[in-house]
C-alpha cells in the first residue's frame, strides 16, 4: 500500500509537466508520394526533432496531409487539418493553383499559410490584398529565367528552343513569360514551343515523345531549355534526344533548379545521356553545423545513395518549420492569436540554411546567388562551374581551352572560370607598373603609397563600387616587366587586374579585357624646338594678293588728288617731272600722316579723307599682325617624318610598350637601327640633349606630360595617329571590367575626370600661355578689307567724274556767252573752285572771233585776280591785246600786232 502514493505523485507529476509545455500543431500539404514531397517531409521532421529537444516548454506537432498537386485535394485536407486538427499554420502546396485554394481558406478561418510556390505574373499588392494571410516562401524564378537568359546570351545563339510538360496545375506559363522578358533584353527569341502533355496521360510516352523531338530536327537552333518536367518525362525525354542527335557536341541543353534537384533519382543510364547538360542551383553554405546534420539524417534514411546532398527545396522545407519555431520563442504565451503569429513570421531575420530569412511584401526577399553546374556521367552527378547573381551576371563566356591548347566553342563541354568577388580575406590583386614612362600617371616609393593619376582614378572608382563590392579590397603589387609580359600574368591569372597607363590595342583585347578608355591616344612627334629667320619677315603680316591691291589704290588715289589739284594748287604746278614727284611724295607721306602738302580743291579732300582712313586701318593691322610675327617664336615647318626618314635621323620609343617600335618599322617604315628605346623622362632628356635621337615618338598623354614641363625647349605635332587610349585590365570577359567601365563614364560625366587630369596632367601655367604654332599667326589677306578698298577706289572715281563734268559744262558756258556780246564788250569768267574769286576779263574788238578768244583764254596762264582786255581798233583788224591787273594799274601789258 505504500507504493500507491508514490504512483499517483509520479502520475500527477507527469500532468503538471504536460500541461507546462505548449503545444504547436502545423499542418503540411505536399505530394507525399513523390520525390520531392518525400524530400520535404524528412526535412520539416528533422527540423521539428530539433526544436523539441532544444525547447522542453514547447511542443511542435506536425500533420502531414497528402494533396496530390491536386488544388481540390489540397484545399480540403487544408480545412480538415484547420477545423479538426486545430492547427496553427499550414505549410506547403507546390502549385500555385493549390496556394490560391488554402490561402482563400486562411483567409477566412484566419490562419497563416506559407506556400511553396509563387504566382510568376500576379503584383504583390494584388496578392497581399486578396489573401492577407499568406507568405511566399518560393525560389525566385525571375532570377532563375534571367540567369537562362544569360547563359543563352554567352552562347552567341539568337534563337532558343523551350520544352516543358503541360500540367493544368503548374505555373509554367508564368515562367515561360518571364522567360520571354529576360530574353528579350537580349534581343533573344523562342524559335519554337514543345509543349508535352503530362505524363500520365500518355499511353505511349516514348513514343509520343520521339515524335516530338523529330519536329525540332529541321530547327536551326541547337539551344534547347527545359523549363519544367516531371522525373518519368524527365528520363523519356533525353534518353530519346540521345537517340536521334539532340545531345551531340553542337548542341546545348540547360534545364531549371526543380530538374537538377530531381538528378539524385535519375536512372544511370538517363544519366549518361544527359552528360555535358547544365543546370541550375542555389548557392548556399555547407558548413553550418544544421547542415551537417540535415545532411546526415538524410544520409541515415536513404542508406544506398553514396552521397547525398540536399538541395535548395529541402532546405527551404527546413526553415519554413525555423521560420514557425523562431516566431513561437519570441512570442507571448497569453497573447498567441494568429495575427500575432503572422507578424512574428513576417518580421523573421535570421541566417537559414538557405540564406538570408527576411521577408519584403511577404516575399521571400533574399537575393540568390545561382551556381552553374554540369551534369556528369558518374556518382557524383554534376560538377560546379560557376557562380551567378543578378549585378555580377556571369563570370566569363562559356569557353576553355581543351587539353590541346584549341579553342572549342561547345556549351555542353565548357568549364568556365569562377570569378572571384573580392573581399578582406581574399582581395583584388592589382599590378601597377613601377617604372612608368612618367609618373604623373603611377609613382611608386619604397615605404610610400603610390600616387599619380592612375592610382587616384582607381581610388575614385572604388568608392562608387564600394557597395556592390563590399569595399573592394585591394592589394597594390609593383611589377617592373613591359606591358606586354605583365599582360601574360594577367591572362594566366597571376594578377587581376592592371591599374596603369596601358594602351588598348586590339590584340591586346583578345587576351584580355580592357575598361572604357579613361583618355584618348595617339602617336604624336616630339622635336627640339628651332626657330627659323627670315629676312622678309616685314612682308609677312599681308598676303601678297593685299600687297598688290594696296599699291594699286595708292596709285589710282595719287592719280585722282594730281587730277583734281594740278591746275588750281601751286603747290602740285609746275613742270610735269616735278607734279609727279609732288604727288609721289604726298602719296607716301600720307601713309603716315605726315603730308605738308595742302588741298585745295574740295573733291580731292574727299577722295584724301577717304584715303587716309584706309590707310589708319591698314597700318594698324599690319602693326599689330607684325608684333604678333616678331613675338611668336616661329619653327622649323619642314620637319616631318619624311625630313626625319630622308636624313636617316635616330627616333626614339618607349621601351614599355613594343607596339610603337613595330608601328614606327612596319608602317612609317623606319630601319631598324634608327628606331632608338627610350625608358624614363631622363633618359629621354639625356637622349636628346646628346643628340642620340633628333625625335621622339610619344602617344598623346605622354606628349602632354612632357610637354608640360619642357614646353619652352620642345614642341611637337597633333597626335593624327589614334589608338584606343588608355584603360585598366582585367582577365577576360571578367564582369569587374564593365563595371570599372560604368563608373569611368559616371565620373566623366560629373567632371571628376576632369578635375583630376587637371592635377595630373593638364600644362602648367608656365606653359598654358606657350606661344601658338606658327599657323597660328596667318598673314592679312584682302578678304577682310576689300570693302574699304571698294569705297575709297569708288570715292576717288566718283571725284574724277564730277569733276570732268563740272569742267565740260563750264567750256560749254563760255562758248555761248563770247558769241553774244558786242564789239568792245569784256567777257569775265570766275572760277568758283578758286576761293581768290579770280576774273578774267577779255575786251572783243574788230577783227577777232569769238573761237581765237576761247583759244587765247585757254593758252594764257594768270596768277592772281586779271582782267583780259582786248581792244578792237578801227582797222578791222586786230593790232593789239592789252593784259592789266583789275585794281586799274597795268605794271605790264602785251601786244601782238596781228595781220
């Protein structure tokens, strides 16, 4: 009797501790009869095991319900295990059409539903809206379609050939028009759609299926994807593909994530078919000590597979049930309801098995990192040959070098490099040369960090790729070989990357990739500055066209002023050698406002006014043009690479980059022996000053360099030459170099580009005002002054007529006015272009006629005011003409007796 109440304590001691923990039913609806249900299943138990160990107060139960991939199944075994297993989440439904169905019923009973699948083509708001109750914990197939994308794109094929199994429950239609968007950012199309019906259905599957596979025979592309198909279609389909061609070397087959997980329950013999198939996978972390033992209880319960590997759907199965543990531990127990718990869920942040568990719209929000792998014909299955992400894209294009040193272009049989993203454990290892050409561009010193342009652009580079490349861990490493050798290491991998003045050259870019040019290039001419005299250096600032028109206006105005002035101004009478001599000297005199001569006449002031005007035009110019001759320093224009070939003359080279040697021989065809290695700004200095070489070819941001300090002793030709400029390397079609590329051209944008070749590179001030070329300074020509030249020859001609007209009429005057007067009558004329108001005054006596008195009056010469008197006896011929002065004394007089 004594052991009854120790019984009973025991007995009520067991209640108490069963009524301590809290239990948490979860409900799964998953196609417990296939591979990946059963997958599912062993991995949410696991993951249940776990928590139930670790926490004693809490207790997780799990209902597995079977739905077939059927949505009717689905939604009722979902309301059972609401309504009567009172379960508190249900997880699972791998279609979307099943998600819909169960998430409509959480909606209604109010309980969280984490689905397995997506709806490809449906926004998030839409979803959140409709089924408030629902969390997407799915892969992410837009990544998945843009990494097929991708890989179609490296395989240089413009058409591709998509295949999938028609399930009236499945969601590839979706995935077929994501797939049709990331292949359209390629300019990439769907040459045909091989739409298979499922499986099931078929009562001659291998059959059916060769059929189908025939039509694709004619098809140009040899690019195929399966998109989505069930194990059974799986191991059909390529065992035929094999038979009739599909799978030769030419060909490329990719297949999704859902089939390559399915590659641990393909048949051996299906298995060898599919050899050189790529697929994809999730990357995720193996080392984790959860991992392990998912890995080892898998092991436990699948005992005849060598090596088992879970894959990203068990793994996802995994946390779904850590996602449920994780919300109950920070939960409160009085305040359990399934909101609560919803929110707990939704606000998860925590390292998975699978990666990153944080949710953004009740998705799933991490960012996958794919792996590309190759199905081998062997127990390991498939080998890993690169990595993918959505900024990164692939590592390098599908191609390798086969064991006989040939390039082969085949997908199937591709092993591509796996890029490396730096990091503090494994950085970037950078080549900078140590003894550049100049070290405005990289200057390396011992226990000094590097400077110059190069290494301060690099800088700038990385601080717009920081983010993307989690800093971007550098190593700098100083080489001493040319460009050419450290190029080699760059393309067996020694290095990554070359941060230096390197020139893009196209066979260059064969081995290895270069980033946008950061400046331009080209081959420029380095000569010792010479000047050359000349004697004739006052003829220089005009033409000679402006020097023969000049003389012919000088001419024609001396002309127009000896015209208009010789018979009225003493000062141009006289005999004809002297007029002509006065009219010189007042022509040359006026060119510098020197003249002493005065004008008269008012139409000959016009044409000097005029004149003098284009004269003040004219020497100012020649004055100015001629101070810019005699202070611009004038060289040598007759040296050239025919001058320098001609003389056989020593060239020098840069001894870093062999490219400009060969172009010097092969294309200007230099000899050998003229063509002179120059290494540093020293030794080119040291070369030209002991006359080893007369010049000294220089791509252009070297011309500039030197340039900028020696501005005053050498000058040199613009760079016509181009080249592809200057740019950093990378290893081939590594990602890094397109990115290096973007951000070149932001900073060239923005004027940071700028800003540093203006501290690097750009001239001096002591060499920014250098004088200019001598084509700079050009003689005058006529076209700038042929205007003035036209309105003074136009004043002067304008002049000369009125004044011949003027002349004309008053002739024409004096012939009427002598033939009405009477005898002894006094004909006086005045000269209005004579300011003395001089008469003449001519008495008409018998026997003279009115033609012999014009012909005396034009014959006669006066000085002063006169009168003309003739007297007319009364013989009827003329005896006498009498000249007096008009004030009525005659101190002389003149007769003439006439017959």
């Amino acid at each position: 009797m004594s052991f009854y109440p120790l019984i009973i304590s025991l007995f009520l001691f067991q209640s108490l501790a069963n009524s301590s923990q809290n239990t948490t039913s979860i409900g799964v609806t998953i196609d417990v009869n296939s591979e990946t249900g059963k997958q599912h299943r062993t991995a949410m138990q696991i993951a249940a095991q776990s928590f139930n160990i670790h926490y004693n107060n809490q207790n997780l139960v799990i209902f597995f319900r079977d739905s077939g991939r059927n949505p009717l199944q689905a939604a009722s075994v979902a309301e059972e295990l609401i309504t009567k297993e009172k379960v508190k989440v249900i997880i699972g439904m791998e279609t979307w059409q099943e998600a819909a169905l169960v998430a409509d019923l959480g909606a209604k009973f109010q309980v969280p539903i984490i689905s397995f699948s997506s709806p490809p083509s449906v926004p998030s708001s839409l979803v959140q809206l409709r089924w408030p109750f629902l969390i997407q914990m799915s892969q992410n197939l837009s990544a998945q379609m843009n990494f097929i994308a991708d890989m179609i794109h490296a395989f240089n094929s413009q058409k591709v050939i998509v295949i999938y199994e028609d399930n009236p429950y499945s969601s590839e239609s979706g995935m077929l028009s994501l797939l049709s968007e990331a292949l359209e950012k390629f300019n990439l199309q769907i040459e045909y759609l091989l739409a298979l019906p499922p499986f099931t259905s078929l009562s001659d599957p291998k059959g059916f299926v060769l059929d189908e596979l025939l039509k694709l025979l004619p098809l140009k592309s040899r690019v195929f994807v399966v998109l989505q198909a069930s194990l059974p279609m799986v191991n059909h389909l390529f065992r035929e593909a094999k038979k009739i061609g599909l799978l030769e070397k030419e060909s490329s087959w990719i297949i999704n994530e859902e089939i390559t997980s399915m590659l641990e329950n393909v048949d051996k013999s299906v298995l060898s078919s599919m050899k050189g198939v790529l697929g994809i996978k999730t990357n995720y972390s193996t080392s984790s000590s959860a991992y392990t033992h998912l890995q080892e209880k898998f092991q436990a319960e699948n005992t005849e597979k060598v090596e088992f590997k879970p894959g990203s759907n068990v793994l996802l199965a995994y946390d779904s049930i850590t996602i449920v543990t994780k919300a109950l531990e920070k939960m409160n127990t009085n305040s359990s309801s399934s909101k609560t718990l919803l929110q707990e869920m939704l606000s998860s942040d925590f390292n998975g098995l699978i990666g990153d568990i944080r949710f953004k719209e009740r998705q799933l929000s991490y960012t996958p990192i794919l792996r590309v792998i190759k199905v081998v014909d062997n127990d390991k299955k498939d080998t890993e040959l690169d990595f993918w992400t959505p900024k990164l894209k692939f590592a390098r294009s599908l191609r390798e070098k086969t064991n006989d040193g040939t390039k082969e272009e085949r997908s199937n049989d591709c092993l591509p490099k796996k890029w490396k993203i730096p990091n503090d454990t494994n950085p970037l290892q950078v080549a900078i040369p140590m003894n550049p050409a100049f070290d405005n561009f990289v200057k390396v010193s011992q226990n000094q960090t590097p400077t110059g342009f190069c290494i301060e652009l690099f800088k700038e580079i990385r601080k717009i790729l920081s983010e993307q490349y989690s800093g971007l861990p550098y190593n700098f490493i100083p080489f001493s070989e040319s460009f050419d050798d450290i190029l080699l290491k760059v393309k067996d991998e020694t290095y990554d990357a070359i941060v230096g003045d390197v020139t893009i050259l196209a066979k260059r870019a064969r081995e290895v990739s270069f980033t946008q040019p950061y400046t331009e290039s080209g081959l420029s001419l380095i000569l010792p500055a010479e000047t050359e005299d000349s004697a004739w250096l006052f003829m220089k600032p005009f033409s000679s066209v402006m020097w023969i028109a000049t003389t012919g206006i000088l001419i024609y105005t001396m002309i127009a002023v000896w015209f208009l002035e010789h018979h009225l101004n003493p000062e141009f009478g006289g005999p004809l050698k002297t007029q002509i001599s006065t009219t010189l000297w007042f022509a040359f005199s006026s060119l510098f406002f020197a003249q002493k001569e005065k004008i008269n006449s008012n139409s000959a002031r016009v044409v000097v006014g005029v004149w003098l005007f284009l004269v003040f035009v004219l020497t100012s110019s020649y004055t100015a043009n001629l101070s810019s001759l005699l202070t611009v320093q004038k060289l040598r224009s007759d040296r050239d690479i025919e001058w320098l070939k001609q003389n056989n003359l020593s060239v020098g080279c840069d001894n870093t980059s062999t490219f400009v040697k060969d172009y010097l021989i092969q294309v200007y065809k230099f000899s050998t022996h003229q063509v002179v290695e120059v290494g540093d700004e020293q030794d080119t200095l040291d070369k030209f000053k002991n006359k080893k070489i007369s010049a000294l070819f220089a791509e252009s941001p070297y011309e500039k360099v030197f340039l900028n300090k020696y501005c005053k002793e050498y000058t040199s030709t613009t760079a016509a030459y181009k080249f592809g400029g200057l740019g950093f390397v990378f290893q081939k079609d590594d990602p890094m170099a397109k990115d290096f590329s973007e951000a070149i051209l932001t900073l060239a944008e923005n004027g940071k580009l700028k800003d540093l070749e203006n501290i690097w590179l750009t001239p001096s001030n002591k060499c920014s005002n250098n004088s200019p070329s001598p084509e700079e300074t050009e003689s005058l020509t006529l076209d700038k002054f042929w205007g003035l030249y036209v309105i003074c020859a136009a004043t002067s001609t304008i002049c000369l007529l009125l004044a011949l007209l003027k002349k004309r009429l008053r002739n024409h005057n004096h012939y009427e006015e002598a033939d009405q007067l009477p005898q002894g009558s006094v004909i006086s004329e005045s000269d209005d272009d004579n300011n003395n108001n001089s008469q003449r005054a001519i008495r008409v006596g018998t026997g003279l006629n009115i033609e012999n008195l014009i012909k005396l009056n034009k014959s006669a010469t006066f000085g002063g005011r006169v009168k003309e008197g003739v007297r007319r006896r009364n013989s009827p011929k003329l005896e006498s003409i009498s000249i007096s002065d008009e004030q009525g004394d005659l101190p002389h007089s003149q007769s003439a007796a006439m017959p």
